[in-house]
C-alpha cells in the first residue's frame, strides 16, 4: 500500500527546522510528491541544504504560528523542537522550550477553524526514567514508576502531559507521540556519542547498566511513518536487542574507565566535566540502572528498524574510525536567504534544464511546487 492510500500528510509544518530533527525530516519530506508543501518554522536559519521546504523565521509565538497554519492550510504538524538532553541548552531556555513552547504550539493547532487534523509529537524514553525496580522493558501502557528527578525529565513529562490533554480534548484529530530511545548516529549529537567518543569511557563502579539505541535514520523513518499513518497514541521507538555497556564500549573498541564511586555521584562527575566531559542529571542514573523499553506496538503498525541496536552501535564505531579521515571533506551548508531566494523563486533560474549528473532542476525542488497528478506514482521507500 502506497503513503497516498494511508490518509498521508499533505501540507506539513515542521517546528524547530534549524534543529537536527527538523532539518531531517524536512529533507525526507521533500522526497515524496505527494506532500504538497512543507513549512519549516524556528527562530534560527536552517542548517541542512533544502529545496523545497519554505523556512519561516518565528518564535512559539501562538498567535503567529496559528497565522501560518491557517494560510498555509497545514493539516499535520510534526513537532520535532523537544529538548531531551541538556547539553543542547541553558536550564531556563530548555524549560522555555520544551513546557511553554509545546503549549504554544498546541494552542496554534486548536480552534474550531483549525485545518489541521494530525499532530506528532518527538518525545523521549526518559519519560520512564531510570530507577533500580523499574521493570525489565516499559510498555506504552505502563507509568512512571517515580517522580523525575532531572530537570529534563520533569519538562518532558510536563510536555507529554499538555498533549495529551490536547488530544482528550480534541478527540476528531490524530495525536502521536513518539518517545524516542538513546539516539545513535554518524551526525547526531548527544551526551552519550560525546561519551562514547572518548579513548577510555566511564563507568560507575559496580555497575553495567543495559542500553537500548535507536539509529538517527530510524527515528526519521519512524517520523515520516506517522505522518502517513493515523497512529494515535503514544508508541515507543527503540531498536531491537538490548545491550549491558560493556558490550557498548567493547562493540566501539574502547575500554572502560570504571572510575565512578556508585555513591555521591553528582559530585563525583566534576573532574570529568573540567576535562570536558560533561554528564547531565538525566544520564546519571542511566549509567546505574539503564533502560529497556518494548518496541512492538511501532512494529505492529508496519514499521521495520534498519537498525538493531548492535547494529547502531557497529554503525557509530565505523563512522569514529573514519572520522579523522573524513574531517574537512565537506564544506557545511550555511543558509543565505539571498541565495535561496534567487534559486526559488527568480524567473532567471532556467528549470527545464538538466544538471550536471542527470539531475534535472525540477528533481532538486527548483519548481513551483504545485500539487502533483492524482495517478502520480508514490516513492519507493524500502
């Protein structure tokens, strides 16, 4: 069954564009004609190469974001803004962000004028926390078992919880919320790759905590998914196959640097930090206790990982390997708005020309982007 046969997204807002998540997604997006249009808005200029993805810069402001929607006649909006590891930001600009911002967001959705019918919402696992009497793996279904203790935390239960009173009350709309496990990847950047990129990785005495990853092209897929799938609900997202950490450090060719007194923790992670090394609250009691999370509810509705999470795990260590190889390869894309301009919408861009490589201009997005034919052929997807 093709995405057009499964009520897909067809004018799509993505909030939080210049984040990696944003600009991923967007990218996708761009790949399947059948998606009208994709709006990006965020208050930072994108930072991944876009075609046909028109970027608007705005804050969470309700009232402006609303505007957009009801122009651009949005019927799914992907939230991909969430901030789940607190290196990315200040405390207070991470509670902005991820408390009052998802109920900015939610509010720009609502009305009984409102075009959109489908909202997806990128959360985290850390909604479960992590305690020694946690069960084995967490089900959707299934409650926190204690009350968070990181800052992270408790703005991501707060979040969680404002969408999910958005979606008792509006019961005609579909509301997903994707909580995403420990991310692994050759681009993403979290605590645990910096972590994992050290010669020698800490540990906490006496303890070998079980990992569960999610490659970062299996959270896009699982994004894309639910923007062309009614899913409603809240669904885990994780590969398969859990992992003790020493298998983790061992899989990368490190070596473990159990240096961590299982007591006074908190204080402990202040010589790493002065060496650079910075352990967030959140993670601390993942490197005691660990997390697993069941991944079968996702599946059910279709949806098949790339990755397990051995395999994100071989993934990451080939692509350290070759790091210091790669470096300076690739100049990064920096946005201009005058560039991008000139190349959408100037009348001298010739678009019925091919490129260099066989690409004509109307691949690369260099078109008005105007609805596709009714019998236009949905993308091959793997």
């Amino acid at each position: 069954m093709s995405p057009s046969e499964r009520h897909p997204a067809r004018r799509v807002l993505v909030t939080g564009l210049s984040t990696y998540w944003g600009g991923r997604l967007a990218q996708a997006l761009e790949s399947f004609p059948e998606v009208e249009a994709i709006i990006g808005v965020d208050t930072r200029e994108p930072t991944r190469e876009l075609e046909r993805t028109e970027y608007v810069k705005v804050g969470n402001q309700h009232s402006l974001i609303q505007r957009i929607v009801q122009a651009a006649e949005i019927d799914t909006v992907i939230d991909t803004r969430l901030v789940v590891d607190a290196i990315a930001t200040s405390r207070s600009a991470a509670h902005e962000n991820n408390v009052i911002g998802t109920l900015n967001i939610l509010a720009a959705c609502a009305g009984p004028d409102s075009p959109v019918r489908k909202l997806i919402f990128k959360s985290s696992t850390h909604w479960y926390g992590c305690e020694q009497d946690d069960p084995a793996f967490f089900t959707e279904e299934m409650r926190r078992q204690h009350p968070p203790r990181a800052a992270i935390e408790r703005d991501i239960v707060e979040a969680e919880a404002a969408v999910a009173d958005y979606a008792d009350k509006h019961p005609d709309l579909t509301v997903t919320i994707l909580r995403c496990a420990n991310v692994l990847g050759p681009d993403v950047d979290t605590s645990h790759t910096r972590m994992f990129s050290l010669p020698a990785v800490p540990m906490i005495l006496g303890f070998d905590p079980r990992y569960q990853f999610t490659h970062e092209d299996d959270v896009v897929h699982a994004l894309e998914h639910s923007a062309f799938n009614d899913l409603d609900g809240t669904y885990n997202v994780a590969a398969d196959g859990v992992l003790a950490l020493s298998e983790v450090i061992s899989l990368l060719g490190k070596r473990p640097l159990p240096v961590l007194p299982p007591w006074g923790t908190g204080l402990a992670v202040g010589p790493l930090r002065r060496l650079g090394v910075r352990v967030p609250d959140e993670m601390l009691n993942q490197l005691r206790f660990g997390r697993g999370v069941d991944n079968r509810k996702l599946k059910a509705t279709g949806f098949r990982y790339q990755y397990t999470s051995r395999e994100a795990v071989l993934n990451l260590g080939e692509h350290m390997r070759l790091r210091p190889v790669m470096a300076g390869v690739s100049e990064p894309y920096r946005y201009e708005r005058e560039v991008e301009e000139f190349l959408r919408w100037s009348p001298h861009v010739r678009r019925d020309r091919d490129e260099p490589g066989g690409r004509r201009r109307e691949d690369a997005g260099l078109f008005d982007p105007s609805p596709p034919p009714e019998d236009a052929p949905a993308p091959d997807r793997g």
